[in-house]
C-alpha cells in the first residue's frame, strides 16, 4: 500500500545505520523525514546529504527525526556516514520494500540505458503518523531548506 497525503503511514520495519529499526509506531510524537535517493557516494546525493547535515540541527531544533534511505546495504551506509560525518541514520532499503511502497523506484535512462532507479524524493510525516507532505523527482538545490519550512510549519500547528 502506497502511503497517501493526509493519511496515516502503514506499519512496516526497516534497518537503519547505529542498530536503529524504524518503525512508524515507534517514532510515533515525533515528525519524520525520510529522504530517498538514488546511491551512496554519488555527486547528488552527496551534496544532498551534507545539506541535511549542515541543517540537521535546526530539524531536531523543530522536533524531527532525519533519515536517508536508499538500496545501497549496510557497510555501503556505514561509510557514506562516516565519511561525511552524518549525524542521522541511514536505512538500507536492500530489498527496495520502502522504495516501492512510497513509489519512488522509476524507470531512468542512464548513459542511452533504461535502467530501474530511486527517484530523489522526500516525505514529512507529522507526530501522528500522517504523512503530511511529500516531495518527488526534485532538484537538490534549495530543497533542504524547504523541507525545514514544512517541519518548521508542522510544530506551529502541533
């Protein structure tokens, strides 16, 4: 079941970097980003994640919860965090269960290739676990800061 806007998530678990499971209901009181992108160590998503790092105080700062989440595996994860020095966890997605189930796996063309990819995508979901807002197919320039604004503007309604 694709998670819909304005309606609550669906109970599922994923593996996350730090021994970290999440799970809807257990970060349930807290808002939650995830934040999908196509791989570890790649140009995009490296300047994706240091944004989310630069900005990660400000999200807890609103009372979020940061995540990335992508299909590369665990030791992948580890070093990506490492190396940028993440202060959030990563999920490793391996088997794409949360890729497909928030529809972000999309047909790419990757050097006159069709190839299955992760579409750069982020989800809000609120204190209640409701997703409340959902970004897809976007550019990493100025995105960031717009997630902030819609975490910010969830703690005002809260």
């Amino acid at each position: 079941m694709t998670p819909a806007l304005n309606k609550p998530l669906p109970e599922f678990e994923a593996l996350a970097t730090g021994g970290v499971k999440y799970t809807p209901a257990a970060f349930a009181g807290q808002t939650v980003v995830l934040y999908f992108y196509p791989k570890d160590n790649t140009p995009g998503c490296t300047t994706e994640a240091m944004q989310f790092r630069d900005k990660h105080k400000d999200f807890v700062k609103a009372g979020a919860v940061l995540f990335g989440v992508s299909r590369d595996n665990m030791a992948s994860h580890d070093k990506f965090k490492q190396s940028l020095e993440l202060p959030f966890e990563l999920i490793a997605d391996t088997e794409e269960k949360m890729c497909h189930m928030f529809g972000v796996v999309k047909n790419k063309i990757m050097y006159g290739k069709k190839v299955k990819g992760i579409e750069r995508s982020t989800f809000v979901i609120d204190a209640d676990g409701v997703l409340r807002h959902e970004w897809r197919g976007i550019k990493v320039a100025g995105h960031v800061d717009e997630v902030l604004k819609a975490v910010k503007a969830l703690k005002k309604t809260a």
